[in-house]
C-alpha cells in the first residue's frame, strides 16, 4: 500500500539545524532526515561535507514527508522568513510515495 505525501527539503546552513528542526515538529511533522550536504549556489561555493575546522559552517539537507502539501508549504515559509535574509538555504517541495503502510 502506499501513501502520497509531500516531500519538503530545505539547504542551508548546520547552525540552523536546531531552529529548523523546532518549526518542523511545532507544524505537527512526525520526523525528518539530516544529511551534510554541499554545493555551489547564489552566494558561492558551500562545504563539500567534508571534515571542516568548526562543523557549524558546514551545509546540511533536510527531508520532511508530510501528509499535506499546505503543512510542507508552511514549515517553508517561516523557515524562509525568518532566516534566507541572513543565511544561506533554498527549500523545494515535491510529491511522494511512501511504499509501506505507516501513515504521516
């Protein structure tokens, strides 16, 4: 069986994490993936993921499944509004198909 569900992914700096990963569950999401991340984007080159002399400057990807597609757009907004000013991040959303009977 499977479930459509939005698939939010936010880049942005790992000294956020903390922040971002409390607008996430205060929105009702029941989890989310952390992975480091790295790349090249409209303010230069980021951390590749490698080792660096402080972790905090490095890049991370965050992946939240969500059951609505409005949840996803909102948890995007605040997070946009209240750091992309300041710090370096992009969030997409897409659809999804999650292929076991666990619901969001």
């Amino acid at each position: 069986m499977t479930q459509e569900v939005s698939k939010l992914v936010i880049v942005t700096e790992r000294l956020l994490l903390k922040e971002i990963t409390k607008i996430i569950e205060s929105a009702g999401a029941t989890g989310y993936t952390v992975v480091a991340a790295g790349g090249k984007g409209s303010r230069n080159v980021r951390s590749s993921g490698q080792p660096a002399v402080m972790d905090s400057f490095t890049n991370i990807k965050i992946e939240v499944l969500v059951a609505d597609r409005a949840v996803a757009l909102g948890i995007s907004d605040e997070i946009a509004g209240r750091f992309f000013d300041n710090y370096s991040g992009i969030t997409y959303v897409s659809e999804a198909e999650v292929l076991h009977a666990h619901t969001l």
